[in-house]
C-alpha cells in the first residue's frame, strides 16, 4: 500500500524511526524558516510536497527538474530552492518495506529476489523502506518520477521515469544515517533499488563542488571512508514545503 508523505508524517518525526528511515528532523524544519533562503515547495503544491537536499550543499538546494519539464527522461538537478519554481514540487510515497516488494515478486515494481535490494535489506523487519518521489508541478501529480533510464550503473544520470518500477524506487539505508551537526538534521544515502547484486550499492549522487548554478543527480557506488562516514555528496535529507 502506498502512503503519501503529509506534513502529518513530519509531526511524527519526533520518533528515531522516522527520522532516522527518510532523513527527516523537526529541529531542522524548525531552524530552516530562519534562513534568508530557504527550500520551497509553491504554494500550489504546500503541505504535500517534500524537498529533498544534499547534505554537500545544504537545505537551501534542493531536488529540481530541469526547465521545470516532465517529460521521460529530463534531467533533474539540486538547484537554489524557491518558493515559485514549480520544477521542484515533488510529492513522496512510502511505497512499504523491502521485504514486502521481495515477497510480492514477480508483480509490477517488485525485486527480484536475486537483486542487491533483496539480497542485503530484505529480511522482514529489518527496517529498510521504499520511496518514490513523484514530481507534482503546482500540486499536480503525474506520472513521472525520479528514476533512472537503465538498471543502476555507475555514473547514469537521475531523470524522471515512468513510476511504479526498481528504476524509480530507492530504498533509504538507515545503516549509514547520520545527524549533520552543523546543519542539524538527519541524513541518509538513498540506494536504487534497480541495482544488481555488487559490493557496493548505487546510490543517489551529487556532482562535484562548482560554480555551477546547478549540480547535476547521478548514481555511483556508495563511497564510504575507513572511518564509516559516507561521502557527504551521497547524503541526503528531506523537509515539507512550503517552509514560509
């Protein structure tokens, strides 16, 4: 059963298990209506949209489709947040927990059992769920989502798919969840769910640090160091919108 994401959710982010499993704290929500720039879902979309930011740039970028297009294959992008660019209302679903979508095999956007997601955070309640996020110009889902062309290899950029397939799916790894303390918030690598069984999963990325006005979303494998942390370009978080 699919579930949207409501700023209902946030008011439960109170709990570890949810702020840990998305990426999502209510200090942080909190601290970001006191910055000059902050991410925006429009108004249009409010309370149901999600933005989704990189731990690298902070919350003020966040997930966009580039030139606000939707159509199949366009690009999406981690660009300044604002609260009229509706290139950036995306609504998320809790599509459930890993466990379900292996058992549900061979059915429309399950896991094969034989997949990287099955294989390493399908035991049943081990507490690995699946989220889509669809993208809902102006409050307006469609039926497009953040996804990927191919099955996950490394270096394929992020672009809008058609929905309901491992392509579109991410599965948030709570394993490698961490609290950013100088943003104060929760963040977690998402891993796509399409990727076949490898040491080490492909993950949702940002491109390098740069002058750029926007930063490219690709997959690579996940880039952990000896120490645990993971590449702060792999580490994403989510907050409601709009903020203000």
């Amino acid at each position: 059963m699919r579930h949207r994401f409501t700023r209902v959710c946030y008011a439960l982010a109170a709990s570890v298990a949810v702020t840990t499993t998305f990426g999502l704290s209510v200090a942080s929500a909190a601290s970001a209506s006191t910055h000059t720039v902050k991410p925006n879902a429009t108004s249009s979309c409010g309370d149901t949209c999600a933005n989704l930011f990189s731990e690298r740039f902070g919350f003020s970028l966040v997930m966009t489709s580039f030139h606000k297009s939707s159509a199949i294959g366009t690009r999406l992008v981690i660009q300044q947040g604002s609260n009229t660019n509706v290139g950036q209302d995306f609504t998320v679903t809790d599509i459930g927990p890993v466990s379900t979508l292996c058992a549900d095999w061979p059915d429309p956007g399950s896991f094969s059992p034989t997949s990287y997601a099955c294989l390493n955070y399908g035991q049943v309640g081990s507490g690995f769920d699946v989220f889509e996020a669809n993208y809902s110009p102006a409050g307006l889902p469609t039926d497009v989502c953040a996804g990927l062309a191919t099955n996950a290899h490394a270096g394929e950029n992020v672009t809008l798919q058609t929905c309901g397939q491992p392509r579109t799916e991410w599965i948030t790894d709570v394993n490698n969840s961490t609290e950013d303390f100088f943003f104060g918030f929760f963040v977690t690598p998402w891993i796509n769910a399409s990727d076949f069984p490898s040491s080490h999963p492909e993950v949702l990325s940002t491109s390098t640090r740069g002058a750029t006005p926007h930063h490219l979303l690709k997959v690579k494998p996940l880039a952990q160091f000896s120490d645990g942390t993971i590449n702060d370009g792999q580490e994403f978080g989510v907050l409601p919108g709009p903020l203000f």
